[in-house]
C-alpha cells in the first residue's frame, strides 16, 4: 500500500491537496453530495466556534454543513487539548 500512514511513527508527514473533481476522476454527484451534506448540530448547537474556523457566526447553528460541523467541532477539541 503506497499510501499507507503509520499512525505510531512520529517522523509521519501527511500532505492533503484540494484538487478538482475532473483530476481525481470521481463521480460528481457523489463528491458533490459530500460537500452540500447538511446535519443537525445535537448537543454542540449554541456552543461557540473556535475564532480562527472563519465561520460566519460565533455559535453553532441548529444545522449546518456537515463538513464545517466536523472541521469546527475537531477544531475546538485540538484547542482544548493544546490548552491543557
């Protein structure tokens, strides 16, 4: 497996690239899908967003883009464990 990361070694470097979606031959409803995807928040609705994410609003909304949730959400847990 070329592409295979070794989550234990600590030397890892991890490159990701935002190319579109005619390079990385895919379907594009499919990869579309992905993107428009819209969730409900649950318990983190009303809780604040981290000030660096770029969002639009301080707090998290009642629904949202799934990936801005899960950017946002992971975003706060690497604060809290930079902070601690």
């Amino acid at each position: 497996m070329p592409y295979s990361i070794k989550s234990d070694d600590l030397a890892r470097k991890i490159e990701a690239q935002i190319r579109s979606i005619a390079e990385i031959v895919t379907d594009p409803t499919m990869a579309m899908n992905v993107v428009t995807r819209k969730s409900k928040s649950g318990i983190i609705q009303g809780q604040p967003i981290p000030s660096f994410c770029s969002a639009t609003s301080n707090l998290f909304a009642a629904e949202g883009l799934s990936l801005q949730l899960v950017r946002f959400g992971v975003s706060g847990v690497f604060v809290q464990i930079w902070i601690l």
